[in-house]
C-alpha cells in the first residue's frame, strides 16, 4: 500500500515497526511510503537502503541514521542558503 508521509512524520512512521530490526527487513517494512520534502519527494524504502547501518535497536536510532542520508531538497527553502557566504 503506498501512502505519503511528510518528512516531520517520518519519525512516527518509523515508530509503527517492530524493533530490533535489520535494514533489509525495514527497507521492506518502508517501501512504497513516499516522503514529502520541502522541495521534491522520495520512497522512505529507498532512503532506508542507502543507511550504512544494519541494524536499529529503535525508532529513534532509524530516524538519527535516517536523517544522515536525506537529499539536500528535504529541508529549507529550494536554493536556500547555510549561511557560507
């Protein structure tokens, strides 16, 4: 079943699995979920994949691993600025 999730929701999301799990099982679990980015969008599953990291103890460990691989469109304003100058 796909649904989409916005991206301040995906922690709750993460929260309706099961844990301890494996990456592959949560890949699986996620697929088909569609994540809503300020600017653009992506596949929860897909975005899960490419975590370094085979296993989570919890939802909060997913999410922290999670947030290291978003695209740069999942925050802020598209073209905006860090603040380097």
């Amino acid at each position: 079943m796909t649904h989409e999730v916005h991206l301040s929701r995906v922690e709750g999301e993460l929260r309706e699995r099961s844990y301890p799990t494996s990456r592959e099982t949560l890949v699986d679990e996620c697929a088909g979920t569609t994540v809503l980015f300020a600017d653009g969008d992506a596949d929860l599953g897909d975005l899960v994949a490419e975590i370094d990291q085979p296993r989570f103890e919890s939802a909060e460990d997913a999410f922290t691993a999670l947030q290291n691989v978003l695209p740069v469109e999942a925050v802020g304003e598209p073209g905006q600025s860090d603040g380097d100058a």
